[in-house]
C-alpha cells in the first residue's frame, strides 16, 4: 500500500495560494481605503484575522475528513446556537440588521457568516450515507435536509440578512440536487425560497435602509443623497480606473472618502478604480481559481461526502463572487455580502477560510496515525 503524503504535500497547494494571494490583495485594498484615517490598523487586523483563518483550514484539513463528517451535526447545532443568541440583547444590530454578537477588545462575531460552512458540513454529511450505500436519499434524509437548510435561513432571513439567506439557499439547493433528492422535492423547496423573497421584498421585514440598497441599483438617481448615492459613487470610482488604474493609494474617489462601506461591501472598487480593469480582472482570476479548485476536488473526491462538500463550498463562494462584483458594476442589487478573503471582517475571513479547510479535508482523507 503507498504511504499517504505528509506535511504540505498532502495539502492542495494551489487552493492555499490563490486563497491567500486573494487576502493579501484584499488587505492591501482596505488599507488604501482606511489609511488615509486610521494609517495600517485595518490592514494589521485584516492580516492577523487572514493568518487565523489559515491556522484554521490547515487544523481542519489535518483532522482529516473522518473527524470532519462526525463533527457536522454538532457544527449545526453550535451555528443554530448562535444565531438563536443574535436576537437577544447579547446581539447588536448594525445598519438596520441585527447580525453580531459582541466580543472582547472590539471585536465581533456574525454567525451568519459561520452558519453557511455548518450547513453545508451538515448537508453533506446527512446526504452522503445512503449515497455511499448506493441508492437515493429517502424520505427522512430529504425531511431532515429541509430541516438543516430551513432553520439557519429563516433565523438568517429574520435578521433581516436577505443577502445571506439567498447564499445559503443557493448552496443547499445545488447539494440537494447533486446528492440525488428526488426533482419534486427540490422544486418545491425552490417555491418555498421564491416565496421568502416575495416575503421580505413585500412586508415591513428589511428595513427602509435595505429596501433601498436593493432597488437603488436599477436608478441610483431615486436616491441622489442616500442609497443611490452609494451606487453612483462605485461606479464611477471603477469607471474611472480605466485599463491599468489610477495607481494604489491614488484613486480620486477611495482616496477622498466618496465611496461608503468601500472597506467591506465595496472594496472591489478599490481594485477598479486604482488598479484598473487588469487588476480587478487578476482579483477575480484568484478567486476564480479558489471556485475551480473546489470543483475539481468535488470531482475527483473519494466518496460521497467529499464530492458534496466540494460543491457546497464552491457554489457559496461562487454565488458571494458573482453578488459582490455585480453589486460593484451596478448590475445587481446592493445586497451587502462581503467578497471572500477580499472584503474587510473577521467572521468573513474565518468563514472563507473554514471553506477551505473543508475542502482540503475532503481531498486529503484522514491523516494516518
């Protein structure tokens, strides 16, 4: 029997890279867009919440995909938990949603963010037992998928977060369908994310705040001085970056403070505008490539579990990806989610990296003993 790979070889070196290659661009675009008021303290807690993360994929990896598949039901649980905590008053609510529970030292934590690799943890691992026995799931796999997709996106749609609920939806629903749930069933869970859309753009659920984010989009003018402001602000800061950019810290609009929230929801148009199109381009090609990887682990993966996790992990990211930049171009409601490894905030940045850990578990298969 050949000995199993051992220290950095048995990790997916290319998904390591261009994960971290994203969080380094990232770190020095949230430094162009803070420096200018509060020097390299952003760019210093970006890095330090980018080197935890790796520590945590690398941890999650090594525990191999044995220890990872019986973690899930209680990584569900733990996510349940803490997005039953947002609500109470350990929760904090900010720009209209309350998402974060307060830490130590300034710190938060948005178990949203935490809750779409629980899910898909938990999705997988649910899925993949009658998969690996070789038939279909039944009945009671497809009632308890509802179960562990339905309550983190409610408890996440009651926020309000209609940004992350549809992330999770989306990830759930390509798991579903490629872990064999019968097509009725996955149409009517889609009637049912069609319906909860319907509900939080028709009733008094998303503040006026966030019921302007999205629609400002179609007519930033509607709003010259609010949410269209916003809006028209991006676009012209990534129009006027040209092909090759304005130069790093010399954008005209990141550097005079136009752009709002440009260090979290907004920081691809720092790459636009100060980087260019070629920059903003090469951002996406990092992250594209993190998306690729994914797949190809989802494919070449040695049992059920693994492929689902590839898949999970990469339509979540691929859905954050496509929303973030289309947000940015104007072609897409504003809907707040950040762009992963890129955009500014801890839970963000451990979450994507926790996507990585999982993927990388997925491929590699348990360390030997």
């Amino acid at each position: 029997m050949a000995a199993r790979p051992s220290g950095w070889t048995r990790h997916d070196l290319g998904l390591y890279v261009a994960a971290a290659g994203a969080s380094v661009v990232g770190a020095l675009l949230v430094w162009s867009a803070t420096a200018r008021t509060t020097g390299s303290a952003y760019l210093v807690r970006h890095l330090l919440t980018a080197g935890l993360g790796l520590a945590v994929a690398v941890l999650v990896s090594r525990a191999g995909r044995g220890r990872v598949r019986a973690a899930a039901p209680w990584a569900w649980a733990a996510a349940v938990l803490l997005l039953l905590l947002v609500p109470t008053p350990l929760g904090t609510t900010v720009n209209g949603s309350r998402s974060w529970i307060p830490l130590v030292a300034g710190f938060t934590l948005q178990p949203a963010e935490l809750a779409k690799a629980d899910v898909t943890l938990a999705l997988a691992a649910l899925l993949a037992g009658r998969l690996d026995r070789g038939s279909d799931p039944g009945g009671r796999e497809v009632l308890l998928a509802g179960v562990v997709l339905g309550v983190p996106t409610l408890l996440v749609l009651l926020q309000p977060d209609l940004g992350t609920a549809l992330v999770l939806a989306a990830l759930g629903a390509v798991v579903v369908v490629v872990g064999g749930v019968p097509r009725r069933w996955v149409a009517a869970g889609a009637a049912l994310l069609v319906a909860g859309v319907v509900l939080a753009l028709t009733t008094p659920l998303l503040s006026g705040y966030q019921r302007a984010r999205l629609t400002s989009f179609a007519d930033p003018t509607a709003d010259p001085q609010g949410a269209g402001y916003q809006v028209r602000q991006v676009r012209l800061a990534i129009g006027g970056g040209g092909l090759w950019g304005q130069g790093f810290m010399d954008g005209t609009r990141t550097q005079g403070g136009f752009v709002p929230f440009q260090l979290n929801d907004f920081v691809f148009s720092v790459a636009g505008e100060e980087l260019g199109f070629v920059g903003a381009a090469g951002l996406v090609l990092l992250l594209g490539v993190v998306v690729v990887r994914a797949l190809v682990v989802a494919a070449r993966a040695e049992d059920a579990f693994g492929r689902l996790v590839g898949v999970g992990v990469a339509t979540w990211l691929a859905v954050q990806v496509v929303q973030n930049v289309g947000m940015n171009l104007g072609l897409l409601p504003v809907t707040g989610l950040p762009l992963p490894f890129v955009s500014y905030g801890g839970s963000s940045m451990l979450a994507s990296w926790l996507a990585i850990g999982l993927v990388d578990a997925a491929r590699a298969g348990p360390v030997p003993r």
